[in-house]
C-alpha cells in the first residue's frame, strides 16, 4: 500500500508522534556542525584524497543502507533490529557534525513499551527528512571541496 | 621477548563495524605512523587475536555485532599473550557506569563519541605509552 507522506505526516503531527524537531525549518548551522565536519581535515594526509570528501561519500553509502535496514526492520516488528541500527547510525552522525540525526537515532534506539511501532514510524520519517537536510548540506560540501 | 616484540610492532588493531568511524580511526592511526589492521565486528576481532598477538595497541568499538568490545578486552586479559595489549574503547555512550565497567574489563583510555582527530591522535598517543611503560615495568 502506497502512503500519501505529507498526509501521513499531518496525522502524526495532530496525534502528537512526531518529534517536534521533525517538522521545523533548519538552517544549515542548525542541520550541521560544519566546525566538527571540517575538524576531520586535521586526520587529512598529504597526497592522499580528501578525507572529508570519502567520509562524506561512506557516510551517505551507508546512511542508504541502514535506513533501508531500519525500514525493514519497522515492517517485520523487529525492535532489536531496529535499536541496533539506530545504535550504528547515531554514532556515525553525530561525529561528522550531524546533531539532529544523531538526537532523532537515539529517540529511535530507546522507543520501548508494547505499543513502540507507532512511535518508530513518526521518528522514522522525522529522521528521513533531517537526513535529506544533511544529505543536501554534504553534497553542497562536497562539491565545494572537488 | 614479549616486551621486544610488542615494542617493536608498529600494528594497531581497529575493530568496528560502523564504515565512517572505522576509515576516521584507520587515517589517524596511519597518521600516527602505525598500521591499522581491521577487521569489523567482535567476532572477527577474536578470530584474529586467537593466531596473531603482535599488536602495539587495539580499538574497539563497544557496540559490534556478535561480541562486543568489552567482550574482546575481558578476554584479552584473560589471556597472558594478550594482556600486554592496551586497548581503547570508543562508544557513543556517556554512561559513567559503561566507562567504569570499561576500565574494570581492563580497557586501558576511553573515547566517547562524537569526537575529533586531536581526541582521537591524544588518545592513541596516551595508549601506546601507556602500553610501551607497562612492558618496561614489567622489564
């Protein structure tokens, strides 16, 4: 079954299950630590390729497949699964700069009770939509630096 | 013999299932002029360890499929090839009761993350010392 996103979206928002960082307009400061992203320039060896640029290019990778795992993991009910991977996820955002993703991972990595699907769904789309921020702040970055 | 070789060996030990955290660390430890040898989850890690001691210093993420990297350091310990090893422990966690446990299993400094290079670099310079003055006073 297909979802209608922006009318899924106003239903949690009017039963209260998305976060309220979700739906709020970001600056781009907001969205990333560009001081902590550009931190990672000192790790930078000289003659080899940009380490901002690959941890960028791996971030993004991996991001796709861990969002598609934690999708997967949503629709089979797995919440091991699925705190495990918001576990992963959240370590690697939050160290290249990526606050608000990481804030949204670790509400995901601790959504308990019996009733914890309708809490993962809304935090799931929140951290769609600040990865989406993220992914266009990167890509800007990394156009920037090639 | 033991002291010599540890000393001696330029290898480092990364152990982490996330692909960021793990190119960030391998970079700096080759920065530092060491060899990063990597493997990604707890399980790998023990395989490794069980055939090969001849590490200068290992690191471990705490979360990691299988075993996780308190598993590997209570082991470690355990065994008199390895305890010589010192290991950091990197975490997302700020749990003062997850680094007391950590320092308990035998970790030698903890990382929390997020962090940045100079954190790190700091860190893996504090263990390899560490390490190196615990196999002098073991002489």
């Amino acid at each position: 079954m297909l979802i209608d996103s922006e009318k899924f979206e106003v239903a949690l928002n009017e039963k209260g299950v998305l976060p309220a960082s979700a739906g709020a307009f970001s600056a781009p400061a907001d969205v990333v630590d560009m001081e902590m992203l550009a931190s990672f320039g000192e790790a930078q060896i000289d003659g080899e390729p940009d380490i901002v640029v690959e941890l960028i290019d791996l971030y993004v990778t991996d991001v796709a497949a861990k969002m598609s795992a934690l999708r997967g993991a949503l629709d089979s009910s797995d919440g091991p699964a699925l705190r495990r991977l918001a576990h992963c996820l959240r370590g690697s955002s939050g160290n290249l700069g990526a606050h608000r993703v990481a804030a949204l991972c670790k509400e995901l990595e601790y959504v308990g009770g019996d009733d914890w699907r309708p809490a993962a769904v809304g935090l799931l789309l929140g951290l769609e939509r600040e990865l989406a921020r993220v992914e266009m702040i990167f890509a800007a970055e990394r156009r920037r630096r090639t | 013999m033991l002291a010599a070789t540890a000393q001696a060996s330029r290898r480092i030990l990364v152990a982490d299932d996330d692909p960021v955290i793990r190119h960030l660390v391998t970079t700096i430890v080759r920065k530092e002029g060491y060899t990063p040898v990597v493997v990604h989850d707890g399980r790998a890690a023990i395989r490794l360890l069980q055939s090969d001691a001849n590490f200068r210093a290992a690191i471990f993420d705490m979360l990691m499929p299988h075993i996780e990297g308190i598993e590997i350091i209570r082991h470690m310990r355990t065994e008199k090839r390895l305890m010589r090893i010192p290991a950091m422990m990197i975490t997302s966690e700020h749990d003062l009761k997850l680094m007391t446990n950590s320092f308990e299993a035998g970790a030698t400094v903890f990382l929390p993350k997020p962090f940045k290079p100079a954190q790190l670099q700091t860190m893996l310079r504090m263990l390899v010392s560490k390490g190196d003055g615990a196999e002098q006073a073991r002489g």
